[in-house]
C-alpha cells in the first residue's frame, strides 16, 4: 500500500500545515536576527527566546491538530464500504453480514497493523487480515462461537473494547482520522460509547441504505443522536468570538446524512424510495418538506459506494457516486465553518510576537546610541520599575492560585454534599407514575410517561447543581478579573515609565530613527513607533489566544460569564449517558420492557417493581460521588483559571524580556562598539520582515472568515 494514496484529499487538511509553516517562517525570523545582535558591532540579543517558545507551542499544536470524523449506522448499511471509497482501496472489512464488531478507529502510521485494546487494559497487535479473521462478524471463528455458545454479539465481544487501524495513507498522515463505530442497538453499552464519541468529532456521517429506507430503528436512534448532540453542544457553552470585525459563530458538529445502496435499487423505484425519506427528515428533523428537499448535496448525499470501488478497479472516474460531491463539501465544511475558532488562536499569538518585537526594538532604539556611563545610569533609574512589575506579577500569580484552590474546595464540598443528599432523598422527592387503572395496552403510555418525569427531574436537579456551582466559580472569577484590571494598569504605568526613562536624552532617537526609516524606504509605512502606548495592551490582547486574554484583561466587550460555561461543571456531572435525558427515556424504556410486560396483569407486583426502578436511579445518581468523577470534575473547574494563569506569565516574561534586552546591550557597548547606523537599519530590516509574515498570515486568516459570512 502506497503512502501517496491521495484520493480522499481533503483541501481542509491543508489548513493547518500552511499556517503551522507560516509561524516557523516568523521564529526562523526571530531566531536569525536574536544571532546577528551576537555579531560584531551589533547590539545585542532582545531576549526573545520566550516568545520563539511561543511560537514553537503553537505550532507543534497545528501541526497535532486532528480532524476526526464519526461514523454511524445500522449494520449492513455500507459505513466500511463507504470508507474503503474514500480511500479508493479495500481497506476494512466488508461483506454481505455484519462486519464492524467493535468500534474501529481508522488513523495514520508508517505500517499497516491494528490495535486491538481490550476492556481488561490489554492490547493485542495483529495484522489487517489476522483482525479480519479473528474479530469482524464475517469471520467464521466469530460465528461459529456465537452459535455454539448461543450468546449475542455484544456478549461474545463484551472483552474488547476498540480497535485502531494504522494506515500509510497520505490523507491520514494529515490527521484525519475515523470512528467506524458498530451496528445500532449493537447493545446499549456500545450505543452510550458510540455518543462518546461525539465530543471529539468535527462532523457526524449517519449511514442508511436506500434498499432499507429509514427504519423505525434508525428514526429512533437519530432521535437520540440529536438529543445528546445537542446536550454536548449546548453544555460546552462555545461563546461567539470577535476577530476583525467579524463574528465567529458558536461551532457545531454537522450531521451528514449518506444513503448508501442505490445501485441495487430499481431506477423506477428510486423516486417514491426518495419521496419517502423526504418524509422521514421532515419528521425526525421536524422539518418542512421544501427544507427536506433541499438538504440534498449539502447535508443529504445519495452514495454508489460498491460502485465507486469497481470504479476504482477499472481506472475509471468517481464522478456521479456520490463520494466525490461528498468530500468537496465535507472539506468545505472544515474550512468554513469549523477551522476559524481553531485558526485564531494561531493569529494572536503571531500578533502578540509580532508586538512583543516591535516594543522591544522601540526600546533598544531608544537607547541605543547612548554611551555606557548614560546607559548605566538609565538602566539604575529603572530598577525600581522593574522590581514593581515583578511584585505585580507575583501577586497576581499568587492571587490566581490562591482563587483556584479556593473555588475547586469549595465546589467540591458542595458537589458532595449537593449529590449525596439527592441520593439519600430520591425515593422521598421522586414519585412514580401510577399504573392505577391503566390495562395491558397502555403499558406504552406508562413507559413515556416515566421517561418525561425522569428526564424531568434530572434536569431540574441539574438545573439546581448548575446555578449554584456557577455562582461560585462566577464570583472566583470576577474577583480575579477585577484585581487583573487594577494591577494591569499598574504595570502599564511603570512600563511607560521605563520608557520614559530611557527616552531621557537631549538628542531625539525617535526622530532620528524615523528619518532613517523614511530615506530608506519612503513608500512604506515604518513600524518603528517609539512612543507605542498600547504595546502591553496588545502583549496583553493575545496572551492567552485572544479570546480568554481579552476577557481575563478586561479588554472589549466579552464577559467574564463566559469562562464559566455550563461545559466546565454541568457537562461532567452529564457524563455518564444514563443521566441524560435521552439516556434516562431508553433506561426507562428497557426497565419498563422488562418489567412492567411481565408484571401488568399482577399488580400486587408493581409496586416492588416500582421500588426496584427507584434502586436502580439512585445508584445512578451515586456514580456521580465517585472519586474519578469528582477528580475530572475540580480540574474542569481549575481549567477555567487558567486564561489568568496564562497571562500572568506573559507579563512575567515581558518583565524578563525587556530587562534582560536592556543588559545585552549594556554588555554589548562594554565588549564592542555597536555600529548605531547598522544596527537601526538591521532592527528596521527586523520590523519589516516580521511584520511582513504577520500580514501574510492575517490575510489567509481574514479571507477563510470572509469565506464563512
């Protein structure tokens, strides 16, 4: 197999590396002029090393950037068929039964093998053809046991847990990755790990079979799959961003609907087959029959899959399958509307490196045809500023910790506290429904309605949780953002007074470096401005990626609710799928199944089954008191100091920076004699080329976002 297997080329892909480069670009830059300050008759080193660092994070961030793709369907609808289509090879298993067993996870790597992890922390290497024997339902050992054994297939794959596939695809060597998840109703374990999965998606692809049309099993289980979709994305509260003027709407992952199977399907048959999913979206979506239609080639994909693989054999185009048009539009998708929010924080930190620079060269120009005893006495002068701002910084350090640990104690005594009495008051608080009068054929509506008043309830005791919980960490956070506000004044204060000090001379550099500037390049506009006063408040803007650097700094018009998003405390308290409400109706549902059919016609029996359902509720509730739930939950609330955390150090390291920037050149004129006309040409050199890549960057970032409105 070929790593240059470019058929699922996905420009979205692209994405990434491009402005990963660019950024490498902007370092090499940096490093490059940090070595020539070294050289003879140059001035010394600006003390930039801790923004290369800055840089480097970023982009090793980039280039680890992953897009993952999740794919649903009943068995025998095509989901592996469609991929080995994507990548134009037989890559998973398929075959007229069953084949996906256990969810597959498809990725890169240099040689072709699966990972299979069992339940017990296992993990067991096997090549492609060894897993396809051993594990997929095609395998005649697997059929056989099952037969024998007389045990499900969940049952009889119950040891393991998931498999990862290690392709050399060049695509995959991108970070595209897939979850080929198993059957529906595979078992209900399998059906909570499969909505798992959602989280770590960019985009949802639900599989269905034209032969099959939209069985009540797929309409109930999309159901439940828009439910808990939008459960995941309504609880991680992803607040609307601002980036040159332009709005960057809350993310969502998209669900692609591919109906699979038309070749087998008679073409007088194809229209009322079309007709009747029409019918089925516009119920399941709750949707009007025109926007049904048109959700065709945007959301809604008609797929040859079988047939788009004996094209491939043949040589022959993709065009008319189906998967063509699909990935064209799945790529454009990424770019447009998922890539943005992801994308930004690459321009602020290119931004807050770029100011970083400019405000150091401002400063060495300042100063840089002083002689050694003028800089001395310049450098004694701002001592006592610099002491300042470290002190500002080390309290603002501490008062971050001090409000983190304070806040996660105090949410995770009222976490315990809070669950622990909704446990030891549930079977007081919560009423079943009567089964008073009800006959056999109404054990439907006492199902539904024990599923409303179970999601009822869970939601309100959420509800309750939620509010509490964000009032702590509310009052934690505005706590810190006022002391930010305060002491960020401060340390502009003394960093313009700094720049007083060293602009303490009778002979105007700034005016000298402007004219140098303007003779050397009078059609361009020089970045050298000495007198910038809003250089810390841009250091500060993309501190931490902009977005939580503006909240923390008090900077625009973001609030500081947003940092307390109902993700950080309401999203792990709903994790475990049986507490939410579409988890809740299906535990009910079976509960009810298994019971109540059994026991309608006794009912001196229904009230100890009644008791039995309010057991198996409370011991719900009792996972969330586990310790590893309480753990993920103090650090999503300690995650959420951490924009604070963050900038504090970027005001530590420009603290560090420009004293350290300002003893290199001291040294410098002790060692050497700087050649002050060289230097500012080479500084200005400096300025340009950096400035330069940043344009080059916000560009490419501010067509994309033009692309999405």
């Amino acid at each position: 197999m070929s790593n240059q297997n470019t058929a699922f080329n996905l420009e979205a892909t692209k994405v990434y590396p491009w402005f990963a480069e660019k950024l490498r670009e902007m370092a090499k830059i940096i490093t490059q002029s940090e070595h020539q300050a070294t050289e003879q008759g140059a001035s010394g080193a600006l003390a930039l090393s801790a923004f290369i660092n800055n840089l480097n994070e970023e982009i090793k961030r980039l280039e680890n950037g992953k897009f993952r793709f999740l794919i649903i369907g009943d068995f025998n609808r095509g989901k592996s068929t469609i991929l080995n289509a994507f990548f134009e090879q037989n890559l998973l298993p398929t075959g007229a039964t069953p084949t996906t067993a256990i969810p597959t996870f498809v990725k890169y790597g240099k040689q072709e093998k699966v990972l299979v992890y069992k339940k017990d922390g296992a993990r067991e290497e096997l090549s492609f053809e060894q897993y396809k024997k051993k594990y997929t339902l095609n395998s005649k050992d697997v059929r056989s046991q099952m037969k024998r054994l007389s045990q499900s297939i969940g049952e009889w794959l119950n040891p393991l847990n998931y498999a990862e596939f290690y392709c050399p695809i060049e695509v995959l060597s991108r970070g595209v990755e897939f979850i080929d998840t198993a059957g529906l109703n595979h078992t209900e374990e399998e059906n909570q790990k499969t909505f798992s999965y959602i989280q770590e998606s960019h985009a949802i692809l639900f599989v269905l079979a034209a032969d099959q049309q939209f069985t009540q099993q797929e309409e109930e289980y999309l159901k439940r799959l828009l439910g808990v979709k939008e459960e995941i994305e309504n609880n991680e509260a992803q607040k609307e961003m601002i980036s040159a003027g332009k709005s960057i709407k809350k993310q969502i992952r998209p669900i692609f609907y591919l109906i699979n199977k038309w070749e087998i399907v008679e073409d007088d048959a194809k229209k009322e087959i079309h007709d009747y999913f029409v019918e089925s979206f516009c119920e399941c979506l709750d949707i009007k029959k025109e926007e049904a239609e048109k959700m065709w080639g945007d959301k809604i994909f008609n797929v040859y899959a079988k047939t788009a693989l004996e094209k491939i054999k043949e040589g022959k185009s993709l065009e008319g399958t189906g998967i063509k048009e699909f990935q064209k539009r799945l790529s454009n998708f990424l770019i447009r509307e998922r890539l943005m929010t992801e994308l930004m924080q690459a321009v602020y930190i290119a931004e807050l490196v770029t100011s970083k620079v400019e405000s150091n060269v401002d400063d060495r120009l300042l100063v840089l045809e002083n002689d050694v005893k003028t800089l001395e006495e310049k450098i004694e002068k701002t001592k006592p500023c610099f002491e300042f701002m470290k002190k500002i910084v080390q309290g603002l350090e501490k008062e971050v910790r001090r409000e983190k640990d304070a806040c996660i104690f105090e949410i995770g005594e009222k976490y315990n506290t809070y669950f622990s009495n909704l446990v030891l008051n549930f079977e007081r608080e919560f009423e079943m429904p009567s089964v008073s009068g009800l006959r056999d054929n109404q054990r439907e509506k006492y199902t539904e309605d024990l599923k409303s008043k179970l999601a009822h309830y869970r939601q309100e005791k959420l509800d309750e949780w939620h509010t509490i919980s964000k009032g702590i960490l509310l009052k934690s956070l505005n706590e810190l953002k006022d002391s930010f506000d305060q002491e960020i004044k401060e340390y502009s204060n003394k960093r313009n007074e700094i720049r007083e000090i060293l602009n303490q001379q009778d002979f105007s550099v700034q005016n000298r470096t402007q004219l140098i500037t303007h003779q050397s390049s009078s059609s361009e506009e020089t970045r050298l401005n000495t007198a910038n006063a809003n250089a810390v408040g841009r250091m500060i803007l993309g501190a931490t990626g902009g977005t939580v650097g503006t909240v923390a700094a008090g900077i625009g018009g973001a609030t500081i609710a947003n940092l307390a998003g109902a993700h950080i405390l309401l999203g792990t308290v709903g994790a475990g799928l049986a507490l939410t409400p579409i988890g809740w109706g299906l535990f009910a549902a079976s509960a009810a199944v298994g019971g109540i059919a059994t026991l309608w016609q006794r009912h001196a029996e229904i009230h100890k089954f009644q008791k039995q359902m309010q057991e198996r509720v409370k011991r719900e509730f009792e996972k969330l008191l586990d310790p590893d739930r309480v753990l993920a939950l103090k650090e999503q609330v300690g995650n959420s100091f951490d924009p604070f955390g963050n900038l504090a150090e970027q005001m530590s390291k420009d603290v560090i920076s420009l004293e350290t920037s300002l003893n290199n050149l001291l040294e410098s004129k002790k060692t050497t004699e700087v050649n002050y006309n060289e230097e500012v040409k080479r500084l200005q050199t400096f300025i340009a080329d950096i400035s330069a890549q940043l344009q080059i960057i916000q560009a490419e970032y501010n067509e994309l976002v033009i692309a999405t409105t």
